[in-house]
C-alpha cells in the first residue's frame, strides 16, 4: 500500500509541468497522437485532382504517323485553342525546314480570352530562350532546349474565357515542312480570384545608340527597354542576346525598374553580369546555365562579333507592380556602347494587356554585326 501511495504522489508531482509525460508512463498512447495530414504537407499530386488533364497536339487524325503540320510562308497555324476556365502547363515545339533562320522568322502568339491582338508576340526562338537564332542545349526553371532541337516551356499560363496560340511564318519564301506541337493544359471548375495572365514581349535594338557624356546615369532615360506595362502584376524575369559590335566588355550597364513611378528607378543594380548572377565579365568564356540564371552560350568574349545569350528569372522574388512597370537595363556604363540586343521580357498581370510596340520585320529580327 505504501508503495502504491508513493508512486501516486510522484506521478501528480507532474501535473503542472509535464501532464503528457506522466500520461505516457500510465500508458496512454493518444498523448503523442500526430494531427491528420493537411494540405501543406501532401503534394498536390498525392490529393485528389479537382482538373481535367488534356493534350492538344499536331498528332496525325488519321492514325498514321504524319504528326506534323507544314507552313507556308506568309501562312499561320493555329496550335492551341480552348474554351476556359484553364491553365496551360507546358508547351513543347520541334520544328524541321530548310530554313536557317526559322527561330528568328516563326512567330508565336498568344491570345487570351477572345482579344483580336496577342499579350504573348515573339520570334519562336527568343520566347524559348535562343535569342540569336541558333539551337544549343541548356537547362532552365522555365525554359530549355534538349536534344536536339526540342523546345520547352512550363510557366503556367490561366485562362479565363479561352486561349489560343498561333504561329506565324514570316519568310518570304521557305515553307515549314514540318511543325510538332504538344500542349499540355488543365481545364478547372474555377480560377483563383487572383490569377493573373501571362505575357512575353519582343524587343530589339539594332544596335543601341551609344551615349557620349560625363559617365552618369542616374535617371535611365537612355537605357534599353526589356518591356513597359500598365496594371497589376509581377514580373518573371527576362531572355537577352548580345551581339558585340565593338571590342571589350560589353557588360558594364545596370538594370533600373520603374516600378508605378516613371520619374525614378525604384531598382538598380550593379552590373550585366550581375543582374544575371553571374560575376566577373563571366569569365570571359565560361558558359553556364542554372535554375534561375544562366549565360549558356558564350562565343568569342569580349570582341566585335562576340555573342552572349543570358537569362534571368524571378521566381525567387517577383517584382510586384501596383499601377506600372518599365524594365530597362544599361547597354554599357552610362549606356556608352552601341552594341545589338535581342530580348522577352516575361511577367503576370491582372489584364491582358496587347499595347504592344510593332514586332520588327523578320529581315530586321536576324542578329547580324552593326559595325
């Protein structure tokens, strides 16, 4: 009895610092009990979906194997088109023909919810990330190109009425003997109250006019520009190739964003090369291609004729726009340097927005030295 007493009194001794230890001791299972599994701890593939998972693609409707689609110049094919709501999660391109300057001459675009004009207008080889006009494999978080010409996207894009994607070929005279298309999308009940629509731009300066003065810039009037919009979104990064026209480093211009305030850059950074993360001119000859950044194709580094493809995407850190935003960056210190870009920029906003400026003629897009 003295026994039993003792150890009732040293269990109670727990009761005001360590009731669930004293209830493990009596045995009692449920004072570890771990909750149910939510929402944050169950991927999404491992929940019940709540989509309808579709493909629309240039697969042979007679069950053949002719799964591609020829393009005339001058001609357009429609790709993609679905009523909404909907997402589209993927898009894979390849595409055989006999002209060497396809990636700069097609031309994609995308329209969303019935508009006549595109929030999405590119040369097909700049919206994937090859922004002077030849294949080369690399590895991104949102774009690539694999072996050995395959074309890749996964920025998701909603809808909310309908989509459609078209492509253009803009040759005089070399048709597309053969365009794949494979389009992965999701049709859902609804869209979140919040979701915004994407979009990606095309700009060129061929070149950029060299700035002579006292070596400051404080304001950006003379930068080139990635893009402009109006609305309310956020930014995702943008795809940028150089063509070098003059010797040395090309890479000196700082990127400055005006975000809802056109007067003043609310972002400025440090330097070309680190905008797109890397440092130190790249190395001169040192290619790299990572998750969020990357400069994958280097040729002939700082000299005349020197071509850069860089990228950057801000996944990590959207850059959120309440009212507008103009994307710039420096074409050398104090935009001293004449040399060619060819750029997307690519970002959400609440609207789709199709004030764009007029897509230069195939001929103009090809990247050639303006010496």
């Amino acid at each position: 009895m003295m026994d039993m007493q003792r150890r009732r009194r040293f269990l109670a001794s727990f009761g005001s610092v360590g009731g669930t230890a004293a209830a493990l001791m009596l045995g009692n299972r449920n004072a570890f009990a771990q909750p149910p599994a939510g929402p944050a701890v169950l991927p999404a593939y491992a929940r019940l979906p709540e989509h309808k998972t579709l493909k629309q693609s240039t697969y042979d409707r007679t069950g053949g194997n002719a799964d591609s689609r020829k393009i005339a110049p001058g001609g357009t094919l429609e790709v993609f088109q679905s009523d909404g709501p909907g997402i589209i999660t993927h898009i894979w391109f390849t595409i055989a023909t006999r002209s060497s300057r396809h990636l700069k001459e097609l031309v994609l675009r995308m329209f969303w919810d019935g508009n006549s004009k595109p929030s999405v207008e590119t040369p097909v080889g700049d919206f994937f990330g090859l922004n002077l006009g030849d294949y080369f494999i690399y590895q991104s978080a949102f774009m690539n190109c694999s072996a050995v010409k395959a074309l890749n996207c996964y920025f998701a894009m909603p809808f909310k009425k309908s989509a459609r994607i078209t492509i253009t070929n803009e040759s005089d005279k070399q048709q597309v003997d053969a365009f794949y298309s494979n389009i992965d999308y999701q049709l859902v009940r609804s869209l979140p109250s919040d979701a915004l629509y994407f979009h990606a731009q095309y700009r060129q300066a061929t070149p950029n006019k060299a700035v002579t003065g006292d070596g400051k810039n404080p304001g950006g009037g003379e930068n080139y520009v990635f893009f402009e919009t109006q609305g309310r979104g956020q930014a995702m990064g943008v795809t940028l190739g150089v063509v070098q026209n003059t010797d040395n480093w090309f890479g000196e211009g700082d990127e400055m964003i005006f975000i809802d305030d056109d007067s003043k850059p609310a972002i400025i950074g440090t330097g070309t090369e680190d905008y797109f993360n890397g440092a130190w001119d790249f190395g001169v000859t040192n290619p790299f291609a990572h998750l969020y950044n990357g400069a994958p194709y280097i040729a002939n580094g700082e000299r005349a004729g020197g071509r850069y493809i860089l990228y950057r995407w801000h996944a990590d850190n959207p850059i959120a726009f309440e009212r507008s935003l103009k994307f710039t960056i420096e074409h050398g210190h104090a935009n001293d340097r004449a040399d060619c870009f060819y750029s997307v920029g690519y970002w959400y906003q609440n609207e789709p927005f199709t004030n764009f400026p007029a897509l230069p003629s195939a001929a103009e897009r090809y990247p050639a030295l303006k010496l």
